[in-house]
C-alpha cells in the first residue's frame, strides 16, 4: 500500500478526466468525451497447405483494424473549428490530420499519449434537442484513423 506521496504518484492508476486533445492546426479543443482507441486484427486467417492433414490449418492474425474514433464537446457560440474540419470533404478529397489524445498527471505533463494518424471526419452529430432537459448541447464528431500509437512518457 502506497503511504507517501511519492508512490501515490508513481504506484496508483490515473483518473481519466484530466486529458488533453490536440489536433493538427487547430488550438487545443476541450472534448467531454474521446472513445474508440483501440488496436485491432481482423478475425484471424486460416491456411491450408499439403501438410494440412497431418499438422493442421495454421492461423494468423488478419489486417489490422482502422481505427474510429468518437469525440463528443459542448457547442461553444462561434467555435466552428470541426465543421469547417467535415466541410473539407468534397468528391475524395478531405484534410487529413494527426490527433494526440493525452492523459495527464496533476503537474500538466504527459503520462500516456495515444497518437491516431491520418485522421478524418466521417460523421458529424447535432445534439439531441428536448424541450424538458437542461443539459449542455453536446456534438459528435466520428473520425477514421490509419494507425494508433501509444507513447509512455
């Protein structure tokens, strides 16, 4: 059990609220939500060869599988930064961009960075309107990544 503030730091898991996302070219954007980092294979690959009935099929891991990502802000009067970012998209053509989602220790550094590649938009959510409720507007804004990389600083 950690009992000085040392070990707290170095020996307890971090809290997932305190992180930052940064996307190439724009300003820093203060997300309420970032899900979908995850690394995958494709189901896996079967192969046959002559030798197949004595030793069996041999299996593989498939393609790795492209990354999606959610991130979900509050609307902000005049922050138009991710619709502008979709409004890029025309007849194959969109802007690609780096996103750095990292999470942070209590001194503003660094602790794990998740580096997505070649990200861009595919879908962009409005949120939900209801007349009785007094939560903030959130939008959605779905990305499509080549690669995910994690950093441990």
């Amino acid at each position: 059990m950690a009992t000085t503030v040392s070990d707290i730091k170095t020996k307890y898991p971090l809290p997932v609220y305190y992180y930052s996302v940064k996307i190439d070219g724009l300003d820093p954007i203060a997300f309420k939500e970032v899900s979908g980092l995850t690394i995958g294979y494709e189901d896996p690959i079967t192969y046959k060869d002559g030798l197949s009935h004595k030793e069996g099929a041999k299996y593989m891991p498939g393609q790795r599988s492209p990354v999606d990502i959610t991130m979900k802000k509050g609307i902000v009067r005049g922050d138009k930064k991710l619709f502008d970012w979709i409004n890029t998209i025309n007849l194959n053509t969109v802007v690609k961009k780096d996103v750095t989602i990292s999470l942070m220790d209590e001194g503003d550094a660094p602790v794990v960075s998740w580096k997505v590649t070649n990200a861009f938009p595919k879908k962009m959510e409005a949120p939900t309107f209801d007349a009785t409720s007094n939560d903030v507007a959130i939008e959605s804004l779905d990305l499509r990544a080549d690669s995910l990389s994690i950093e441990y600083h």
